[in-house]
C-alpha cells in the first residue's frame, strides 16, 4: 500500500491565460517540465491553421471560406515540454507558424467560430489523455476550453513590458511598432464574439510586469504544487 509520503502527485490541469508577451509560453513550458507535466500550447494549433488556410489560398478576408474548409487540415500536437513538436498533414510547421505572414492573419482565422470549434474540441481531448496531469496555455482556457481546470491562472503585463520582451523575441523589430501590433492583436482577440481573451472569475492573476522569468515561473510552480497538496 502507498504511503502519503511516496503517492504520486494527483494529476492535475493547468490553464494559463493571458495576452502575448507576458511570458506565458516560456513560464507554462518550463513549469510543465519541471513538474512532470505534459505542455500544449493552442495557440501554435491557432497558426498551424492559419498556415494551412494560407498555403492552401484561403481567402482570410472572408470567414465563411475558412469555416467551410475548417475540418480539412490535421493536425497533430507533441506535449513533451521541453520538445513541443506541431505538425499539420504529417508536415512539421513549427517554424513557419511563426512567420509574420501567418501572425497577422492569425486573429481573423481564429476568430471563426468553426474553427474555435474544431480547435476546442482537439484541446479538450489532448487535456482528457494526459495521463500525468497538463499545463494548457492560450487566451480562453479557463473560460471556454477547460472551465474545470484546477487550476487557472492570468498573466498580465503592462504594453511597454510586453512589446520591449516582444521585440526582443523578434530580434531587434522597432518596439514602438510591436506595442502597437499587440494592442491591436489585444482588442481582436477581447472583442472577438466567440471565446475572447477574457479572465475567468476563479483565476489567480500574476502581473509578471516587473518580474523576471525565473520568478513568474517559482510563483506558478508554487501554485500549482499547493494544487496538488490539496487534492
């Protein structure tokens, strides 16, 4: 018989909400390997289908030719966190997805409510199947895909911190053009009618503003092995 003292951990489910630039990534990545979690990240699975719909000559501009062909693309998400992998169709696109060609057209793609749908759905069941217990990072986690999480948790960060860690990630772009870029990106994604970027109510906010990775990841990592205490 197992002893409290040997069990293993309760499996539990992360969600980890907020708006680009706010560490989210790099805090749910390293928080779900350092605990033994699996790591998805929705919203490389966001761009995998927005680089297909581009590939394929999906006219972006008109939502009900990406809903018509929403079903169409496969693809597949690796959750290992310290090698997440995303193919579409057996094609690896890891690096293409983040092209700013496919960034730009990201917020009108997955606004589409069939392809919030489809994606949904293939989050739920990716959260459902791992077995150990998931870190689940996007913009409406715990309030849409998984409001059963465990736990949820909000980063937020002020616009100047976000677009000078932004434009760092992009080697170098103008900081003052990715402010602008993610304040727009922002209000697409708040106001959007299906799913928007939104804070559920039982969230833990973290404002990671004046915060530096290591630490906005010991606080989520704290959090998240409390969880399990209590489970």
């Amino acid at each position: 018989m197992e002893t409290a003292a040997n069990a293993a951990p309760a499996a539990v489910i992360v969600a980890i909400d907020g708006p680009s630039g706010t560490g989210k990534s790099s805090t749910s990545k390293a928080v779900a390997a350092q605990l033994g979690l699996s790591y998805l990240d929705t919203g490389a699975q966001y761009r995998a289908i927005t680089w297909w719909m581009v590939n394929n000559g999906i006219d972006i501009a008109d939502p009900a030719a990406i809903a018509a062909v929403a079903e169409k693309p496969d693809i597949v998400s690796g959750t290992d966190p310290s090698a997440p992998t995303i193919t579409v169709d057996g094609t690896d696109v890891s690096g293409p997805i983040r092209t700013q060609d496919v960034t730009s057209k990201v917020s009108a793609v997955s606004a589409v409510p069939e392809v919030r749908t489809r994606i949904t759905e293939l989050q739920r069941s990716i959260a459902r199947g791992a077995q150990g217990g998931i870190v689940v990072e996007g913009r409406d986690i715990g309030t849409t895909v998984l409001p059963d999480a465990h736990l949820k948790i909000f980063l937020t960060a002020s616009p100047e911190a976000r677009a000078a860690r932004r434009s760092g990630e992009l080697k170098g772009a103008d900081v003052n053009a990715t402010r602008e870029a993610l304040i727009k990106r922002d209000a697409a994604d708040s106001g959007r009618k299906t799913s928007p970027l939104a804070k559920a109510d039982d969230a833990v906010e973290v404002d990671t503003t004046e915060l530096t990775l290591q630490q906005v990841i010991e606080c989520v990592v704290t959090l998240v092995e409390e969880k399990r205490a209590a489970a």
